[in-house]
C-alpha cells in the first residue's frame, strides 16, 4: 500500500524560534498534499492544501506567513513553523494524494510540537 | 458543500461483542465515496473500509461491515467480535468530489473496547 512518512516524529523547540517538519511519499508520487492539525480528542482540521510546483492554499484563518508550506517535489512537501509560540503546540499530520480512483489520502503518522 | 455528522462523542462495547458507530452525511452529489478512519493511540490514520454511493451492496472488511442507507444519508460502521486492538478514534469521512478538493471529517468517536 501507499506510504507516507513524516519526520520528526516529535519535536520539542524553545519559543520564538522554528521548526520545519517534512512529509514524503514513500512509494507513490502525490499531486497534492495536505496538512492537518489535530486536538487530543477531536477531529482533523485541515490547514492547507499544497500541489507541486505551485503556491499552497490554507484554510480561512490559518496563517500564511505563521505556516509556511512549500510542495517542491511529487514525493516531498515541508511545513515550517515560524517563531513558534506555546499556542502552535498541537499534533500536525501531513496527508498525500496520488492518482487513486477513490480520491483516497494516505496519512503520515504525524508530529508532535511542543513549544516551551 | 458535504457536511459529515458523527453525534455520539464516545462508546464502549465488550471484547467478542458487536458494536455499530454511527454516521449520516450530506451533498447534492449522486456518485461518491465514503470512507471510515480508524484512529488509534499511536495517532496513524487507517483506512477501515470504503463504500461505493452507486453499489447497492454494503461493503465488507473481515470484521467490519457497513450499513449504507443511500436515501437516508446514513453511513454506519458495525464492528463485529470486538478486540481490544479497535480501541481507537474513528472518523466517518467524506472525499472530494466535484469541485470539492477536501476531505470532509466527522468530528470522530472514542470507541473503547473493554477486556
């Protein structure tokens, strides 16, 4: 089946400074891709959805310049936190979709940033 | 625009035996997909299953099966001899179609299995 992997698994940054986190598909190449945040206990809430070689578009109410996305490759997309603050604490969860007939996303397992 | 209603926020069910999760929708599109997601502990988004809107048919996944009520817009997941590894979150979830590029989740239930 289709693979996804997303790195870091976790990550733990000072306030003020930034992380990037990076989603691959492993054995597919994704024409878009997406980026999810998630709540303990809640459902996904999409942020953006980024095709290669073009700009992303986020969501209403997800900031551009905060949530930077850049889709640079058909198997990589990178989601960079800027001067992350305690409130970008979350799980992010990164998706990716080829060419199935279902219109079907194969998710990432997921990051967990933790803004001190 | 699809909207996707799960309204029970939690269930519990005992091990070996049947639970059912629920799930109503709606859209104008007649030809569609429908997916449930699977959420467990470790976070990783799983595919259960996947029904076809133009097969009368319910789908089957081993122990899992659903309940497709086209004109009613209902979507039901049974799980059937439940095991304690179906402890999880599990999203009722709706795919693009048309000039709709999203995924449409469900707010999710928390589906626990007692020993």
């Amino acid at each position: 089946g289709a693979v996804v992997s997303q790195h870091p698994s976790w990550v733990i940054c000072k306030s003020g400074t930034s992380v990037k986190i990076e989603c691959r598909s492993l054995d597919f190449q994704a024409t878009t891709m997406f980026w999810y945040r998630q709540f303990p206990k809640q459902s996904l809430m999409l942020m953006a959805t980024s095709n290669e070689g073009s700009k992303a578009t986020y969501e209403q109410g997800v900031e551009k310049d905060k949530f930077l996305i850049n889709h640079a490759s058909l198997t990589l997309s990178t989601l960079t936190v800027t001067s992350a603050h305690p409130e970008d604490s979350s799980f992010y969860i990164c998706s990716a979709r080829g060419t199935s007939t279902y219109n079907e996303q194969f998710f990432g397992p997921g990051t967990r940033l933790t803004v001190l | 625009a699809q909207t996707v209603t799960q309204s029970q926020p939690e269930m519990s069910v005992q091990e070996a035996e049947t639970v059912t999760l629920s799930c109503t929708y709606d859209t104008s599109e007649s030809n569609y997909y429908l997916f449930w997601y699977k959420q467990p502990p470790s976070r990783q988004m799983i595919l259960v299953i996947r029904q076809e809107a133009y097969k009368q048919q319910n789908a089957t996944e081993n122990r899992f099966s659903v309940n497709f009520q086209k004109a009613a817009k209902s979507f039901s997941l049974k799980i059937s001899d439940s095991q304690l590894g179906d402890t999880a979150m599990y999203f009722c979830a709706f795919p693009p179609t048309g000039a709709n590029s999203k995924l449409t989740f469900g707010k999710g239930i928390t589906l626990s299995v007692r020993p």
